[in-house]
C-alpha cells in the first residue's frame, strides 16, 4: 500500500484578495491537483499557489 503525500495549498487572489485554502495532491508535472478552476471574480490565471505537506 503506497500513500501519497497530501499537501495543504493556499491560493491568493492578487486581483480580489480572495484567499482559498484546500487539499491536494502533487502530479508527476510538478502541479498540484486541488480541482480548483478559478477565482469568484473571474481570474484563472494571475493566482498566487503556496503549498505545504500535511
């Protein structure tokens, strides 16, 4: 049985500063796979990704 590590990953919003905190997994890209798609006001591609292992 293998377990992959979880990360915690906090998504800023520099243009609403909106901020969205969710669990995710890494892929072999290097990305992080939280299902996030987009902030509230629109922007999908000026985000702010920090993340930390649980």
């Amino acid at each position: 049985m293998t377990t992959e590590t979880r990360y915690r990953i906090v998504i800023r919003c520099p243009k609403c500063g909106e901020k969205y905190i969710l669990r995710g997994r890494q892929k072999a890209e290097g990305e992080y796979e939280t299902g996030f798609k987009r902030c509230i006001c629109g922007n999908e591609d000026d985000l702010v990704i920090e993340a930390t292992a649980e």
